[in-house]
C-alpha cells in the first residue's frame, strides 16, 4: 500500500513538471501559456518556436507518462495501482501544481501512459493519431478520434475492467479539456497542422 502511494504520488509530480514551459523558457521563447492556442503543450509550442522545440515538448510530456508506468511494472504492481498511476500522471499533466494548476490537454501524456501500459496499445493509438493528422491535418481531430478509439484498444490487448476504466475516464478527460477545439471543430474554425 505505502508502495503503491508513494508512486501515485510521485506520477502526479512528474506529471505537473510543464514541459512545455519549461522548453520555451531555456529556449527563449514566449510562454506558451500567453501564446497562440495559450496552451502548454506540443502543438502550439510548434506554432510558436518550430518543430524543435514542439518534438522536446513531445517527448518530455510522454516520458511524464511512461516513466511512472514502466516503474509500476518494475516493481510488479497489479492492474488497479497501474490504472492509478496513468491517472495520476495525466491528471498532474492537466492540472499541475508547480505551475498553478493550468496545464496542457494531456494527448503525448496520455500516449505515454498507453505505451507505459503495453505497448502495442500505445502503438496502436499512436498510429490512428498520426494516420488522421497525415490525412485531415488537425492535430486536435486526430487527438479526439484516437482517444476516443483507446478504450476499445486497451479492452482489445488487455480486457481488465479496471483498466478500461482508467482509460475511459482518461479519454473524458481529454474530451473536455478539448471542449473548445470541439466548437472549433463544428464551426469550421480549428486550426491545421501548418508546419
């Protein structure tokens, strides 16, 4: 139990470490949080400082997810803490308290925890993802249908309730976080992927 807690919370923690910020910070660039979508996450530190910066980003916003979940596994937690610790994670990712609990919208999180779990699960979203955005060109588009689809492929590699759960609750989450994206989507008013 004292294991299992300390890595839910030791997740939430890696989870509110920004890396969007923090990569515009060393790299002189605006707080995202001020710029474009005002969004701490990859896509619009692209819009803002490039594919460089934007791949950074990517990459510390998914390790946020993966690291924690391939500790849970090292240490041989079951299903139910595992399912904890991608919450935990993600949830630190939305709402993080190092940087006043406005955070990102959690898709590279997320795909994190995924690839944490097992991997052919994260795989598989992933691939959904980068098929939709090759093909519509609208990250946010490609973020919601893979998301949406990730239940259903975590039910497929690996049926646990518990699990499925989290993932369904995750997938929620990053619905509502997408919320305004969403409008955008239906007024014909998102942005594409540009660069």
């Amino acid at each position: 139990m004292i294991t299992a807690s300390l890595l839910i919370v030791a997740a939430y923690l890696l989870g509110s470490v920004s890396s969007a910020i923090i990569v515009c910070r060393l790299m002189g660039l605006p707080d995202p949080r001020t710029q474009g979508s005002n969004n701490p996450g990859a896509t619009n530190v692209l819009r803002i400082g490039g594919k460089k910066a934007a791949a950074i980003t990517l990459i510390g916003d998914s390790l946020k997810g993966l690291i924690p979940m391939l500790a849970g596994h090292l240490l041989g937690v079951g299903p139910a803490v595992l399912a904890g610790i991608g919450l935990a994670a993600f949830v630190g990712h939305l709402y993080p308290v190092f940087f006043g609990f406005r955070g990102g919208k959690g898709v590279a999180t997320a795909l994190g925890v995924q690839i944490g779990l097992y991997w052919p699960i994260g795989l598989s979203v992933a691939a959904i993802w980068l098929f939709v955005a090759k093909v519509l060109k609208i990250s946010s588009l490609s973020a919601l249908i893979s998301m949406a689809l990730a239940p259903v492929i975590v039910w497929a590699f690996w049926p646990d309730k518990i699990l499925i759960g989290m993932q369904l609750v995750i997938t929620g989450l990053l619905f509502w976080r997408h919320r305004s994206n969403i409008r955008n989507l239906i007024t014909g008013t998102e942005d594409r992927i540009s660069r």
